[in-house]
C-alpha cells in the first residue's frame, strides 16, 4: 500500500463526490459531542474534516479524539461542496489512521513572544501566516530566476568561500581556508559574476550572502539571498530599463499566483498594482535637496512619526531618508549617482563629475528601501587598478578581476537583489526575519 494521498488539498476541487484520501497534519481540532472538527493541513493547503460518530466506527471516532495538535494523519472521506468553509470544501470523514500523535505542541493559538518564536522557528514555520510568507518568497525565486531565464540570461554560480574582499574588509566573516591562509565568506558574487559576463554575455548568480554588520534593524540579516544578473555591452541606462522589468515581472507573478497567501497576510495590495515600468528616476543630489527641504520643516516620517533628519551632500542616507523619498511616489523609484566615497570601488564614475558614479538604488515604497543596488562597472583597467589602491586594497589580490579589463574589456552593468527584502515589501511584512526559514542576525545562530 502506498504512503501517498490519492490527491491534495489544493486540488480537492477537482473531486467533489468522490472519496478520497489525504495526508498531513492536525493544523487544529476541536470537538463537540459526536461530532469532532480537525483542520488538517498538507502543505498545499487546509481543509476541514468533520467526523460524525453515528457514520464511523468506534475506533475511528476514538482515533479523531485522540489526535493533537500537529499529529500526523492520513484522513479518508467524501468531498463536500460547502460555501461556508473557509476552502469551499470539506470532508465527511469515514477513516482515520493516526500516523503519530504529537506531544503538546509548544505554539499554541494564543500570543507568543517574538524571542519565544524565534527559539522555535523549526516549528514556528508551520503557522499560517510564516506557511504563506514562505510560498511568497518561493514565488518570488522562481519569478526572479523564469525572468533572467526567459530573457537568455545564463545561470553561472560563484563561490561562497572567496579569498578577498568584494565590497568593504570591515563586514566580512573570516575562516582558515588549510594551509593557504584566510578566506571570507562571499559578501557578493558580482566580481566573480563579471567573469561569465565576459564569455557569455548575460548571466546571473544566485545564492547565499554575509555581510558581518553591527546592525539590528529590521531590514538587515546576517545571511541572506541575492541574485546578481550582470549584462555586457550595457549602460547605467540599460541597467535601469533591466531592473524595472524584472521588478515588475516579480510583483505581478506574485499577485496573480500567491493572492491567496497575500490575504492570509491582510495584504493591501492596491499599492503592488502600480508596480509597472517605468519607475521614476531622482538624482542623488535632488534627493539631498528634497530631504533638507522637508527636514527644514519639520517634517516626520512613518511608522515612528520620529522627525525627518537633515544630510550633508556624500553622506549615505538611511533608514529614514529612504522611507520619506519612496513615499513620493505611487511604485519603486531609482535613486541615481550617487557620490563615489560612499560607494564601491568598481563603480564607474560620472563623465565630468569623478565625485559621483554611475550607479542607482531602487527603493521600495511603503518604508521598506533599498531593494536592489547595481552600478555600471569599470572598464578601464588602469581606472580600476587606481580605485583599488584608493580603496586600500592590494591590486594582486585583485589580478584575475584585473585581468577582465585586459582581454576583450567592454562597459558592462548589474546588480543585485536581496530576495528577502523584495519578499518583505511585497508581503507587506515588517521585520525582514520572517521572510526566511532560518534567520541569522547579530544575536541569533539558534536553531
């Protein structure tokens, strides 16, 4: 006999008036006199099971009582329409094989404490609402990688164990690589990347990233996702067009695949909906002018009503600042050229004005920021050499990226997308720890 149901919860529909056989999990339970109510879940879904004692036997009927929350089972009945369930559809129960009863489950209905969840994340990942924050960041995955793919972009995976910096020394994660010294867990897979641009054009890398940050805000992890396209023969421009077609193609997906799960989440998702190219384009220093003007006047910002601070031109902006210039606008806008300083050393810089590079920050509405980053890259050798040493870098750790701009060297542009914080802002969820399984944070390795 297989272990297999004859169909799933998210495909029930397909079945009214046949029985079937399901299998999964006590989701939730409740009795009243001879009826037993079990809302079973089998990761496709949740449906009802309604077990009446005069139609099964009485072992079945003590089998439905005995079942906790979170018991595994494999339920058997006929498929009901019925408006008022939640999924349309129930189950008249006619078998119950209990596959384990489950001790008492430390998650219960009532409110528990961020840190208590967080300590049970293993388990914290069954309720609903993390259940469909994770399918959304799924689609968004595989949104993200079906766009790159069906515009001829080539998956080329990088290293997560690399031998030098990609962006800063001071956030990088050492370890003894045997006899050859240190190495650093991959801030990015840009350098690397540009390497497959030069044989194939357009490609992208996709997998995990560490940055060892000081930080505790809500839109920071310690490891995360990103996925890096790179294009050759492409501008700051071309860049641009790229990000706000895939940005857009990612929103719509979502809101036509997972609306489901967005309304599990009370998503509002009016906003998503203007999420259409083309998004608007500010310059860096207008936006310096925009927030100095706004913080001359008092001006506050959401969710903290916490006056909007001023910013001297080359400094970076920050939470705030990002919160208060997305909100001008009704879908994600680029924020272009920024000054060199605060930037990485591969940036090209702006024809006339050295003090700001080709680069942009796409950043979400609704106070959720940055969610891409990507900058036209240098192309010069000797300019690229000469930023490194600026940078305080060692030039020969950097030969094989140098060699990149002595073979066959052409502009090229990319960037890059954290999956967790593009999953936050299109669920609508505040802390970016809720958007992957297992988060990683300053005080957090466990579980």
């Amino acid at each position: 006999m297989t272990l297999l149901p004859t169909t799933y919860i998210n495909q029930i529909g397909q079945h009214v008036g046949a029985t079937v056989t399901l299998a999964g999990w006590v989701y939730n339970k409740t009795e009243k006199g001879k009826l037993v109510f079990i809302q079973l879940r089998d990761g496709t879904g949740t449906i009802q099971c309604v077990v009446f004692r005069k139609n099964v036997s009485e072992e079945v009927f003590a089998a439905a009582k005995s079942l906790t929350q979170e018991s595994s089972v494999r339920i058997t009945g006929g498929v009901r329409a019925d408006e008022r369930a939640p999924s349309g559809y129930e189950i008249d129960v006619t078998a119950v094989e209990p596959v384990h009863v489950a001790e008492e489950y430390p998650i219960t209905p009532k409110e528990h404490g961020t840190e208590f969840l967080m300590e049970h994340r293993h388990l914290h990942v069954r309720s609903a609402k993390q259940h469909a924050l994770l399918r959304i960041r799924a689609e968004v995955i595989a949104a993200a990688e079906g766009f790159l793919n069906d515009n001829d972009f080539i998956r080329y995976d990088t290293p997560i164990l690399t031998p030098v910096a990609a962006e800063g020394t001071t956030n990088l994660f050492a370890t003894q690589y045997f006899d050859l010294g240190t190495a650093y867990l991959a801030q990015t897979g840009q350098l690397y990347v540009e390497s497959g641009m030069m044989s194939f054009g357009k490609v992208y890398c996709f997998g995990p990233t560490f940055r060892a940050e000081q930080s505790k805000t809500r839109r920071h992890l310690t490891e995360f996702w990103m996925i890096e396209p790179e294009m050759a023969f492409a501008d700051q421009d071309d860049n641009m067009v790229l990000q706000e077609n895939f940005v857009s193609a990612i929103v719509q997906r979502v809101l036509a695949r997972r609306s489901a799960d967005l309304a599990t989440l009370d998503r509002d998702v009016t906003a998503l909906a203007n999420v259409k190219p083309p998004f608007p384009r500010i310059s860096y220093d207008e936006a310096v002018e925009r927030i100095n003007a706004a913080a001359a006047t008092g001006t506050t910002v959401q969710p903290d009503d916490k006056p909007l601070p001023a910013i001297m031109w080359g400094e970076d902006f920050g939470s705030p600042h990002e919160t208060f210039l997305a909100a001008q606008f009704d879908r994600p806008v680029f924020v272009v050229n920024y000054p060199t300083a605060v930037k990485a050393f591969y940036m090209q810089p702006v024809d006339g004005r050295p003090e700001v590079v080709h680069c942009a920050d796409l950043l979400a509405p609704e106070g959720y920021g940055e969610i891409i980053g990507g900058s036209q890259r240098i192309h010069d050798m000797q300019l690229l050499e000469a930023r490194i040493r600026e940078h305080g870098l060692n030039p020969e750790h950097y030969r094989w990226y140098l060699d990149l701009r002595r073979y066959g060297t052409v502009p090229h542009s990319g960037f890059g997308m954290g999956i967790e914080r593009c999953t936050a802002w299109i669920a609508g969820t505040h802390h970016i720890r809720d958007t992957i399984a297992f988060p990683r944070q300053l005080y957090r390795i466990y579980p």
